[in-house]
C-alpha cells in the first residue's frame, strides 16, 4: 500500500515505522516546519529512509487550498493518507484525494469530546473511561465512520501526561487485536483494517496478519487444527475454510487469509506453508519461466535485473499492475487461470513461477477433492460414480447418514447407495451458496474469467463424456449412444454458449424527458439475482441440468440443484467435473433427495430468489404457490405438454413417417416435447400407419449399453406401471391398438412402443400425456387448428406439408412455444424454448434463457 502520513509527533514516528514494519511503502511525510532548527522526529525518522518529506507551514489561505502544495501532495501518489498526529487543518482536496481515502487518530472516545483538546477535557469533565479513536476523516469536525475504538481507566491522579504515556501512546500506536471483544467486534475491526493497515496478532512468536473476515453461526462446531493465538481466550482452528476465531461471547469469524513474514497465504493452508518442496522445471516450463520474467521487467522498469527473490511488490507493483501480470500469464498459457489474490499470495518471481507450474500441472496447493467413488467395469471402462451430496465444494454425507439405493433400469438391481438430503442439508448448501454469491470471488469475478471456468468445465466435460454417457445409460436406461449424442453431447455445447455470454450481458441507455434546466442520463444494468434453485426431472437427467444450470451460472448466480430422486448420478459426477475445472466453493450444489423434502424447502427458503422447474404441471403449480407465499421468488416453468403434430396429404410421406416416430419414440418416449396426438390426414392415414408399425417391429428393444440397441427399458418401475395403465384405458374407450401396449417380459423395466389409432377427442389418452413410447393417432384434420389448440397444454407442436403458405398459416396459429415445420425435436443450443398456457412459463436456451436468472435495475442521473 502506497501510503502518506501526515502528522507529527513521536507518536507520528513511532505510527510511521509500525507502517513501514507492515511493508507497505512510505510515499512521502508531510510534517510541520522545523522548530528552532530542529526537525521534528518523524521528518527525522523519514529523512533517515531517504523518504521524501515536506514541510509546509500551511495547506490553506482564506480557507481555500493553495494549489501548489495540494499538487505537490498529489504527485506522491498515495493511496491512502494516515493522520496519528496533525496540528494542521488538511484541505478536503488532500483528504479525499487517496482511493482508500484518509484515516486519523483521536486521543479520545469519540463522539463524547471533539476538537484538539479532547484529552484535556476527558479529565475536566471528569470522564470515569479515557481512551482513543481511529475512523475514516469526512467533512466535519473529527467525524467520519469509526474503524476501532479503545479505552482504559481513568486513575484519581491521572494527568494528561500519564495517560498519554500509560495508554494513548503505546495502544494507540498498535494495529493489533483486543481480543476481549465479542466475535462482531473482532469481525468489525479486521475489516475495518483489511489491507489497511491490517488487523495482527502474534502467532507461533511472529507477527501475523488477518485478512477477509466472515461471522459464522456454526464455529462451535469447525473440525481442524487447533492455533494457539497470543492473547485470545481460546485457540483459534485452522479448517478446510479458513481460520476461525472466537470471540469473548463464543460466537466465531472466519478468517480467508494470513500474511506474515511478507507473504500472503490461503488461512486453511496455515500449517502447510512453505512444506511444498519446489518442483524442477521441463525446459517447456523453463522458457515460460523466462517469458514471465520479462513481463515481470517489463512491468517493474525500476528493478535493474529479475532474480528469483524480486520481491513484485516491494519494487513496486500496484494494483493494476496486479491485474496486469494475471493478464499476461492468461495470454502465454491459457489453461493457467490465476485470480489476483495468487500474486498477492506468491510475491517474490520464484514462488510465482513455482505457484504457476504446480496450477499448470494440476498440482496447485488447492486443496485436494475428496470423492468417496462407487467404481464399476462396465460398458468397456471403469466409471467413478459419486454417491454423496456436494456442498460447499465437499462431498459430504446428508444428516444422520441418511441414503437411500438408486435402481439400474434395465435389470432392476441396485446401482449404490446415494445419500438422502435432508431439511438441515438444504439449508447447510443454501448457506454456502449465499456466501459464495455474497462474499466469495465468484460475485467479483470478472465475467470473462468466469466464462473461461465455464469453458473449462465444458472442456472437462466432453473428456468424460464416455463415463457420463454411460453412467446416464445405466441410472436413466438412456440408449447410450443417444446419452452420448444428446443427454451429454448437447449439454456440453449448452455449456460452452453461455460460456460466450458471459462478458456480453449489458444494459442500455434510455432517453426520457429531462428534468429542464438540468439533463438527465437513464440506462439499465443486468444484474444476477443471486442463490438460486434448480429442480429437474428423470427423462434427460443431465441435459436438463445443463439447460438451467449453464444460463444461471453464467449470468453469475449461485446454484442449490436438487435431481431427480430416481436419477442423480450424472449430476453428482458433474459436480466433481466443476470442482476440478475451479468453480469456487459454494458456486454448485447438488442435493438428491425427495421432492417434498428438499425441493419443498428450497420453494420455501426465504434466501433463494429463484428457482427452475422442469416437471409436471401439477407439482408446478404447487412450487408456484410455494414461492409466492415464502418470499416472491422469480420462477421458471417448464411443464407438462401434449403436443399435436399434424400431418397433411401433401406431405413428404417417408420423411413425415420417420419423423412422425422420433417425435413420439424418441428417448423411448421419456421427452416433454413428444408429439402426444398426431392428426394424419385422412387420405394418407392408412398408409402411414401401415409404414410406422413396419418401423417399429424393426426396432430392436434391449440393454441400452448394446450400440444396436433402438429402445431401452423406461425410467422407473412406477412410470412403467402408469404406462400399462394408460394403455388399458385407451383400449376401454375404443381406440384401436395397433401395436404393442404392453410390458416387455424380461428383466428391468421395458416397454413396447405402442401405436393407437381411431383415436376421438373425448378419449383420455386423445387430452393427457403418457410420457412413453405411445403413438396416439386421429385420421382426419378436420377442423384441426380448433381441436390441436383444445388443450390445457402449450409447449410444442409441429406440421408436415410442403405447402409452405400452409405451413406459415399452421404455425401461425398454433398455440405453442415451439412449432416445428416439417423436421421435429429440432432443438438448439441458441433457440430458446419454453411453453404457454399449462406447460409453463420462462425459456431455457438462447438468449433469453439469461433473463430467467438476471434482473434488470434502472438508475436515472440528473445533471
């Protein structure tokens, strides 16, 4: 820190030094003109240094700042003024001139005596306490925010001179910690002095500093290594988080960050600094090396020659230069994320190579994921399946060990057993998500880098892509080569859209009346919201994640993601992949458990502002409820559907044919979007059904592991059972089955694709979803505008013609929020997609999808 200090004094010199001692650097002292030749001591003590000082027998004139001495000031460039002692009346100019603006020392207890001679009347008045302030300067007359406050007896025969010797001059020139003070005190004083000057104690016989303090409401309960600190009425404990202190009332803080003996350290790796054996550099790594180095003298003109103990700092280096040197490490090695706090916490040209090698390896000092992995041989290769909720960056187990077994499909064996989310868990992820938003480096990140992590993840992602296909293939019965296509293909291109957007989220500037004489200037931000909630159904257990997750993450929220009960293993090894690519602690969350536990209180929690569902209509309009009661959170629907695709005599017969039966077989019926009706014109009914059910005794059903496989075995033993139902009925009501409805009789939880036809409108299965292989055909399209839009239901639609004024009439008026024209399931990262009327609201994909996790704040200037 660049620092002037404007004083006098002994107590100004000894202040003067204690700065110096912290390292930060002296710019210049601005003291009083000598007295009787004589300097006073702390020009003395600077002059010494070789600091520059000045000595100006005035700032003002008439109250008015004399020019000359405030540009004198101002070419010394400080970035904070310190004032322990200053007879003089300093010019606002100079005060508010610093970024970090002026802090100053008070002998007394503020607001109780004002004014130079504040100590003086402590005694006249006959003050009981005595003591001094240290705040922030401001306009008024030793006002201004209090950073610290301390204060001591006042004895019978107390003088202004013992005071001052007993207490004001010793205590006050200390920046060190009172630790008799409740945990808010001491979380207030470390960030009322984070960076400046530094709130320290003596640890371990040194001097050590604090830095980024948090309150915590469960410190009683940290596990770690304990840390005997001078002075506190407790040991602190080192945990995986930090360091947490207590305070004299038991409650606790969480420190980040240490710095002692000039280097800055993560607070967690306290026993473990400077362990690490340096690592021996590959040649490839040794030219990186020197490229740095030229950077690092590029940047530090001043410094004659690089050696690996060029200390960044003490040559030098600023703030900016700081976000500098991140920049040109990103430039020369891509896969090399820095953040700033590394090059504060590695200063010296060695260590930074050294941190730069080990996070270029994978070996940076990052803490080490623990996954308690569920290995299998399957499918060719060994998969690492996580069983265990993931919160705060941990896999951890859920309250009282709670779990419960996820089944295989396609046998109906056990695949392992997956922790159960319980009330506390949800409440423990919503927690550190908040914290991760509120306070961590992910609500400060800037939106590139955040869109690199992404990418990063992304990258990852399609590296695994093998193992998350198959584990979805095995937890899902997805077909794997469509689970390797679609369920992981797509989400890792939805990923690296949103990766793209994250540095082009903007507002706009709006014109409105002015405010005449004065102008006006209105223009909007685009702000994230916040913690959010994410719930997703079984059908694409992994792409649904990807579709909300992506957009939410890079409009730089915070995630609480609850899977599908019968589905989470996708998700929970996607959240080891976030790990490993360096999402911060608490960014993701992933809580499997049940709907009326965890997604009932995360509707509930009164610290989510948004959340996105893709299920069933009826548990929406339940989440809706829940929303709006607890605390109006913004939500997002995706919905129930039963979409018409209609089919004209003119159309392509083979192509309408081979897409007629992916839009209802497709992901063996398991998809939101499947056309639940088809409206074949009467002229061509017979045949198209001729050729579909010729398709379908060609589809071959079995393991979805087998690559000829076509159909797989339906999610889950309820579905299937809903499924036979739903046919018997239709079957009762006089539709005709053409083909199938039945249960496969083999092992797991198999379905035939089914063909009804004959179907009336009355008919149950003509108005609700069977969410599975089942074909539902009507053979006319007489009025058939009227009878497709004759649903609750609005999500997709589709027609086949090669009339195209026919098709652009069609889709003009077909209620829906998608139509497709001659193709179906044509789905794309860029397009946005959502439903109307009962299939929902709000759009996942494309731009749009952004907006569902942004909220718009207007600010208007008037000038």
């Amino acid at each position: 820190m660049k620092i002037a200090v404007i004083g006098q004094s002994l107590f100004g010199q000894e202040v003067y030094k204690e700065l110096r001692k912290d390292g930060h650097t002296i710019v210049g002292v601005f003291t009083i003109p000598d007295k009787d030749g004589k300097a006073d001591p702390l020009a003395t003590e600077a002059e010494k240094d070789g600091v520059p000082v000045f000595k100006f027998p005035r700032w003002r004139v008439k109250s008015q700042a004399i020019p000359e001495v405030v540009s004198q000031y101002r070419d010394m460039g400080a970035e904070l003024n310190v004032l322990p002692f200053c007879s003089q009346f300093i010019p606002m100019e100079v005060i508010d001139h610093p970024k970090h603006g002026s802090i100053i020392y008070h002998p007394s207890l503020l607001p109780r005596h004002r004014g130079a001679s504040a100590i003086n009347w402590t005694l006249i008045h006959g003050d009981k306490k005595a003591g001094f302030t240290v705040f922030w300067a401001d306009d008024g007359l030793d006002t201004g925010p209090i950073l610290l406050q301390k204060e001591c007896d006042v004895e019978p025969n107390d003088t202004v001179n013992t005071i001052y010797k007993r207490f004001l001059f010793p205590e006050g020139v200390k920046g060190t910690i009172d630790w008799n003070q409740s945990a808010e005190a001491l979380h207030n004083w470390i960030r009322g002095n984070d960076k400046v000057p530094g709130a320290w104690a003596e640890v371990d016989g040194r001097k050590v500093t604090f830095y980024g303090s948090i309150l915590v409401d469960n410190g009683t309960t940290a596990s770690g290594q304990p840390l005997e600190i001078s002075g506190a009425s407790r040991p602190g404990i080192v945990t995986k988080a930090g360091l947490v202190l207590f305070g004299n009332d038991d409650k606790a803080l969480l420190v980040k960050n240490l710095q002692f003996d000039g280097k800055m350290i993560a607070a967690a790796q306290y026993f473990r600094s400077g362990s690490s054996a340096a690592v021996e550099l590959t040649e490839e790594e040794k030219t990186f090396a020197e490229q740095m180095r030229a950077v690092w003298k590029s940047i530090l003109s001043n410094v004659s020659q690089i050696e690996d103990s060029t200390d960044f700092f003490k040559s030098g280096a600023a703030s900016m230069d700081v976000v500098r040197l991140v920049e040109e490490v990103k430039l020369r090695a891509s896969s090399c994320q820095l953040q700033n706090e590394d090059v504060y916490m590695n200063t010296t040209f060695q260590d930074f190579i050294q941190m730069c090698v080990r996070k270029l390896r994978g070996e940076d000092d990052e803490e080490e994921l623990v996954v308690d992995y569920v290995e299998k041989t399957i499918n060719n290769m060994t998969i690492k399946i996580p069983h265990q909720l993931f919160i705060n960056g941990e896999f951890v187990d859920a309250e009282g060990g709670k779990t419960y077994k996820t089944i295989n499909p396609t046998d109906g064996t056990a695949i392992c057993d997956v922790s159960l989310a319980q009330i506390s868990d949800v409440d423990k992820a919503v927690a550190a998500a908040k914290e991760a938003f509120e306070e961590g480096e992910w609500g400060k990140m800037n939106p590139r880098d955040r869109g690199r992590l992404i990418y990063k993840l992304a990258d990852l992602m399609e590296q695994h892509q093998e193992e998350l296909a198959t584990i979805e293939a095995i937890d899902s019965g997805a077909v794997y080569t469509l689970a390797l296509k679609t369920h992981v293909g797509m989400s890792i291109q939805t990923f690296r859209y949103f990766a793209g957007w994250c540095d082009k989220i903007q507002g706009s500037t709006i014109p409105i009346n002015q405010a005449r004489p004065n102008r006006n200037l209105t223009f909007t931000k685009k702000e994230p919201i916040g913690v959010c909630a994410i719930v997703i159904p079984w059908n694409y257990p992994l792409m649904m994640l990807a579709w909300k997750t992506a957009a939410c993450l890079g409009a730089g929220n915070t995630v609480v993601l609850k899977p599908a009960q019968v589905t989470p293993l996708t998700a929970l090894k996607f959240a080891e992949l976030a790990a490993r690519a360096g999402l911060p602690k608490g960014v993701l969350n992933i809580l499997p458990g049940s709907g009326a536990l965890v997604g009932q209180r995360l509707s509930d929690h009164p610290d989510v502002r948004k959340l996105g569902f893709t299920g069933s209509t009826e548990i929406g309009k339940h989440i809706m409820k829940s929303c709006a009661v607890s605390n109006v959170k913004k939500v997002s629907l995706e919905l129930g559907g039963k979409s018409p695709l209609i089919i004209f005599s003119d159309c392509d017969l083979d192509k309408a044919v081979r897409m007629g039966m992916s839009s209802v077989f497709f992901n063996k019926g398991e998809n939101c979007i499947a056309a639940g009706r088809l409206f074949v014109e009467d002229t061509i009914h017979d045949q198209f059904v001729k050729k579909v059910v010729e398709e379908v005794k060609k589809m071959k059903i079995g393991d979805p592991l087998d690559r000829s496989t076509d159909h797989g075995p339906q999610n889950h033993k309820a579905h299937l059972d809903k499924l036979v139902e739903y046919c018997q009925t239709g079957v009762k009501e006089g539709a005709t089955l053409v083909y199938g409805g039945k249960q496969v009789q083999r092992p797991g939880f198999f379905f035939e694709p089914t063909v009804f036809t004959d179907v009336q409108d009355h008919m149950y299965i003509a108005k609700e979803e069977s969410f599975g292989p089942v074909m539902i055909i009507s053979n006319d399209v007489d009025d058939v505008l009227r009878r497709a839009n004759a649903t609750e239901y609005g999500l997709a639609s589709g027609v086949f013609t090669r009339d195209i004024s026919k098709a652009l009439y069609v889709s003009e008026r077909l209620d829906a929020g998608t139509v497709f024209v001659n193709t179906y399931n044509k789905t794309d990262v860029a397009a946005p997609f959502g439903g109307f009327k009962q299939s929902g609201f709000g759009k996942d994909l494309g731009q749009d999808a952004l907006n569902e996790y942004l909220k718009t704040k207007a600010v208007t200037i008037e000038y």
